[in-house]
C-alpha cells in the first residue's frame, strides 16, 4: 500500500468522525434551542418574579403591622 493511499484512508476515516461529531452537535443545539423556547413559555406560568413576589411581602408586612398596632393600642389589655 503506497503512503498516499494510507494518507487518504486515514483522511477519509477522521473525516467521516468529524463529520459524524458535527452532525450531533447541531442536532443537540437544536434539541436546546427548543428546549429553551418551551421554558420561556412555560417559565411566567409558573414561578414569581422576585420583584413581585417582593412587593407581595412588603403589602403583607405592611398589613400586619396595621393589624399589631390596633392590637397594641386596644383599650382592653
């Protein structure tokens, strides 16, 4: 077997892997591009942003605040 028909086997095989290795690697961003655009739907759906869900607790604070210190200034204690 000459050198160059070794050079081109060689070539061929690195080739066909390198081939075999992008071919893979597109499908697995195309499985990740889809991946990602079902969890931006599905993300609002189902988690709280934390500035909502800070400003639910500062009302919820504020309210019973209200609620201590109608309890502290009742005339009954």
């Amino acid at each position: 077997m000459e050198t160059q028909q070794l050079l081109n086997i060689i070539l061929s095989v690195a080739m066909a892997v390198i081939g075999w290795l992008a071919r893979e690697l597109w499908a697995a961003v195309k499985d990740l591009k889809s991946d990602l655009s079902k969890l931006r739907e599905d993300l609002p759906k189902e988690y709280v942003s934390k500035d909502d869900y800070r400003q639910d607790i500062r009302e919820l604070k504020d309210i019973m605040n209200k609620v201590f210190d109608r309890l502290e200034n009742k005339q009954d204690k």
